[in-house]
C-alpha cells in the first residue's frame, strides 16, 4: 500500500529541479508548467509520473561565474534581470553553492519588478520568483519560499490568457509542496485545489494533464484521510485516461491502484479488489513484473481484511518470490512481505509462526542494504511493533517503536509520521501503566497533529480519546473533559453520532461528568447510549446491560443527593477504560501507523 509520507529534501542538496533557461521569454516554468506533476510528490504514487525538468549536472570542467559587483540603482537596467537568471542557471548547473544562485536569483527579481510596466503583469517576475523559492526549498528554507510563492502567484493575470493562467497554476503548485514541506496539509491541499481549478479553465476539463493534476490532488487528500473528496478525483482521473488511453493502460492501472487505496480506507473491500485485480492485469500484459507483485501485496492486503486467509498467503507467497529474485532476500521489499504474513499467521492464531516472521523481517531492517530509506526501516518497525502489541508483548513493542522514532528526523514533513509513533507509544505506556508517559506521549503527538492539519480527522479523535484516558489514570478530570469533549465533537462530526467510536467517547465523558458532580449531563449521555444501544445490539446485549446499571446508579444517586463520593470516578471508569484500552489498541494499525 503506498505511503502517505511527505517527502523531504535533504538540506544542502543540490537544486537539481531549478532551470533557468538563457532565452528567459522561453523558461519551462512559464511556458508550459501544466504538463508537469509538481515538485515533490507528497505519497508514492502507484506508478510512476512525469516530474519537472532536470537539467544535466555540470560536468566540472565549468568554472563558477564571479559575483558581480552590482550597484543597486543598475536594477533598473532591464537587460540585467535576464543576466542574473543566467547567472543563477550557471552557478546551479555547475555545483557550486547555492547561495551564490539564491543572490543571483533574488537580484534578477528585484530587477524584473523595477522594470516592469504599471498595471502590466510581469509574467518574467513571476519565473524568477518561482526560482527564488525553488532555491529556498532545497536549502531546507521552506518558511522563507513562502511569502515568495505568494507574491508570485498575485503577479499573473489568468484573463490576459494561457501562459499567464499556467503561470499561476505553476505558482500554485509549487506553494502546495511547500506547505506540504511543512506538514501543512490543509493550506497544501487548498493550493493544489486553486491550482487544478485555473488548469481546468486555461486546458478543459478532460485533458491528460487536468488527469495527473487530479490524481495528485487525490492523494494529498488521502495523506489528509478526507477520502470522500479523494474518490471523487481519482474518479474523474480514471474518466479522463480512458477517454484519452488505450484500454488497460498503465495510466489507468495507476489510477486502479490508487481507487484501490481509497476503498480500503473506507471499507468497501470488495470494491478495492476489482480495482487491484483489474490493475494487475493490465501490469501482466505490460510485462511489469515488480509492479504485479506489488499489487498482488495489496491484493493479500484485502483479502486478510475479508478473512480469506488461504487467498491472502496465496497472494503474499507469489509477491514474495517475485522480490526475492528481482530484488534479493535482504531487500526491505521482502521484509514487508514478512510483517504482513506475521500478521495474517497472528490473525489465525498460528502465533509462532507469526513471531519467526517477525524476527526474519527484524533481521532484514538491522542490516538493511544499501539505498534502504530510514522511513522504509521506521515503518517496519512501527509495523511489528504493533503485533508484538497484539501479542501482549508492550515492552518489546515500545523498544521498536523507539527505535523507529530515532531513525525519523523531526522535521515540519516527518512530524505527522511521528505523531503516529508517538500515540502508539502512549498506548504502549499505557498498557504497562505508566500513565504519565502516556500522557506526554499523547499530548506530543496532538500537538504534531494539530500542526498538520489533522485535527479534524477521526485519527485526532481517537487520540484525544485515549489521551483523555490517560488523564482519568492521573486524576486530572478536567482535563480529562475537555479532551472528550473535543474527540466526541470530531467523532461525530466525521463518524456520526451512533458510531461505535463516538458512542465509546460518550460513555467516557458521561463518566468524567459524573465524577465532577455534573450528574443531570451524565444521566443525559447515557440515557443516549442506552436508547443507541439497544437499538443497534438488542436489550439482551451484555453492553447494553451494563449502560442500564450505570443509568440506573445515576438516577438513584440524582434523587439521593448531588454530592459525589471520590470512589465514584474509579466505579464508573474502570470497565470502560480497560474496554478502551483493548478497542483503542486494536484498531491502531488500522489507523494509519504505515509510512
């Protein structure tokens, strides 16, 4: 299954991606941005897409161009922005710093705004604006690309027609990225939305390049878990690559793969396998080999959610061998296989068998080979981690989960991938009943998510959850209430009121009220739950029974007397939060820990 990590450039890389062309009117970036995924591509796409120009590296034998000394009045000159731009391409493509192409680029901007006409959009402005912030990324300045992308995308003027419309979906594009560098998802989706809607206008709406727009747009909303939205784009993706592709294209097998993603996300299984199995057929046809085992993977992925065990080792044995000879038995490909075979031989109660493929997968991520990323190692881990938990194995599970956490730089576009870590941890810590950890763990990982946009998703709900949880342990009950009361407003915003989420969430906070004295809201709550309950499970359900008992006890304490005894938090906790222990800890791999 793809990863839906942002993905970083390495500080002090050299900007390969920036091209300045010498005849400025005729630059890539303005003339025909549209026909180009942007920058950086924020999940692994199913298959591969066309990506911006790189120039060829210098070759060396390119001396560095002198930094010239120029006066600031010489900005007026309109021949020297063109020249500096020059400058910048020559300094990028001969190695050197890049610094010296971040002055010369600058300059030129300076000198392109003093030249420009009044009231005239400057569509040359725009271009090395758009270098000047391509710069500031790949030094890892992503704060500072900002204002400068913003400034771009204000210079043109979409009415005064195409190049001036593919400049600003250019300028879009590219802040997108960068928000998305900074694990800004929701300011990141917002600009690749601005975008794709000028493309449309400026190409049609069913042209090639308003595809692979839409796709990209589709799994940034997927990174974000608004899967609704990502559905509807992969959609008109598909719609669009088979009016304009041969039947079973391999565009249309990537699309495929990407529905695929989706549906299991939200359920419909049986809907992500006919999208897998159609893909994998176009993939056979086309000779891709690596690529059919990497969607058999996903096909064993579905078939274990169907509990079709015996299809489900069927397809993970035939990707197995696959990577096995193309790749190598140490390649992190294999050890992937590994953990999901652990998983499916746990699932079906074979637990040594699960636990000799988790040490095979082990064994692979401690001696990686070369040209394995540390996300590719962290994500394993995570993922072993987590049946090490099911296993009821907490403290080996938390020493690769801190593992895992070592290997990931906190950076602005890890920190959604570490938050993730980190709740797992704070159930971790929570099992062996360090509540305190937990707690930190929690509210480290809230504060990440809350910085990247997923405070709205029902993952930052289940967090806060459980985080309110952690509080009850630690007698802090305020606390604990403000916390579910802010996971019940985001379970039912994004699971409805009578899910089985939201519901555990409203028992907790009927709880914590009752433990305040706020005895009528409590009596209130749980009268809800029960009517839900009975409802959804029948009156004979043991849960259900419990909810009456609980109802019950409040009402007669409600005609007794409002004053609360301190035992009553403990009395009307303990069930629910060894219930929410075992469910939170359960559904986690389900929640997304997969990088």
């Amino acid at each position: 299954m793809p990863g839906l990590v942002s993905v970083k450039t390495p500080p002090g890389s050299t900007p390969l991606r920036i091209h300045v062309s010498e005849n400025h009117e005729e630059d890539s970036e303005t003339r025909n941005p549209m026909t180009r995924s942007p920058v950086t591509r924020k999940t692994p796409s199913p298959s591969p897409s066309t990506s911006r120009a790189k120039p060829s590296p210098g070759s060396g034998k390119k001396k560095t161009p002198e930094k010239p000394k120029i006066d600031e009045s010489a900005l007026d000159n309109p021949d020297l922005g063109p020249f500096l731009l020059k400058l910048a391409r020559d300094t990028i493509a001969s190695g050197d710093s890049p610094i010296k192409a971040l002055d010369f680029a600058i300059r030129a901007s300076k000198s392109f705004e003093r030249c420009a006409v009044e009231g005239e959009p400057s569509l040359e402005l725009a271009m090395s604006l758009h270098v000047v912030a391509a710069i500031y990324c790949s030094l890892g300045r992503f704060e500072e690309a900002i204002p400068v992308l913003e400034q771009a995308i204000r210079v043109p003027d979409v009415s005064k027609g195409p190049d001036h419309a593919l400049a600003a979906f250019s300028g879009y594009m590219q802040l997108g990225d960068t928000h998305s560098m900074l694990g800004q998802l929701d300011r990141s989706i917002a600009c690749y939305d601005s975008g794709l809607k000028i493309q449309m206008e400026a190409l049609g709406e069913s042209d090639p390049r308003v595809a692979e727009t839409c796709r990209y747009l589709a799994e940034a909303n997927v990174q974000a878990m608004q899967f609704d939205q990502a559905e509807i784009l992969c959609k008109k993706t598909l719609e669009i690559h088979r009016e304009h592709s041969a039947p079973a294209s391999l565009e249309e097998a990537a699309d495929r793969r990407l529905m695929a993603l989706i549906c299991e996300a939200k359920g419909d299984y049986e809907s992500a396998l006919e999208h897998l199995v159609l893909a994998s057929m176009a993939m056979i046809a086309d000779g891709q080999d690596n690529e059919v085992a990497a969607i058999d993977v996903g096909i064993g992925d579905i078939y274990l959610s169907l509990c079709r065990f015996d299809e489900a080792v069927f397809s993970y044995q035939k990707a197995l061998t696959v990577f096995k000879s193309t790749r190598g038995d140490n390649h992190p490909s294999v050890a992937s296989v590994f953990v999901r075979l652990a998983d499916l031989y746990y699932k079906t109660g074979k637990f040594r068998e699960s636990k000799s493929y988790c040490e095979s997968a082990l064994r692979i991520y401690q001696k990686p080979v070369p040209g394995t990323t540390s996300e590719e190692i962290a994500s394993g881990l995570t993922e072993i981690s987590a049946i090490y938990e099911a296993v009821n194995e907490p403290e080996e599970a938390l020493k690769l989960l801190q593992k895992a956490m070592k290997l990931l730089d906190d950076t602005p576009g890890q920190r959604s991938t570490i938050a993730g870590i980190e709740a797992q941890m704070g159930v971790m810590f929570y099992m062996v009943g360090r509540y305190g950890d937990a707690r930190i763990s929690f509210e480290s990982a809230v504060t990440k998510l809350r910085a990247s946009g997923e405070k709205k998703s029902a993952f930052f709900g289940v967090v806060l959850n459980q985080m309110g949880l952690a509080c009850v342990q630690l007698y802090k009950i305020d606390e604990a209430a403000e916390l579910f009361e802010e996971a019940r407003g985001i379970l039912e915003q994004e699971c409805g009121p009578f899910d089985s989420e939201t519901l555990g969430v409203y028992s907790n906070l009927a709880a914590t009220y009752d433990a305040m004295g706020r005895v009528e809201d409590a009596i209130e709550i749980l009268e809800h739950i029960l009517k839900v309950r009975e409802e959804k499970l029948g009156t004979a359900n043991p849960d259900v029974d419990d909810e009456k008992k609980r109802l019950a006890e409040l009402l007669k304490e409600a005609g007794r007397s409002r004053n609360k005894k301190a035992k009553s938090l403990v009395n009307l906790l303990d069930s629910t939060s060894q219930r929410m222990k075992k469910e939170v800890t359960k559904r986690w791999s389900g929640l997304g820990f997969k990088s």
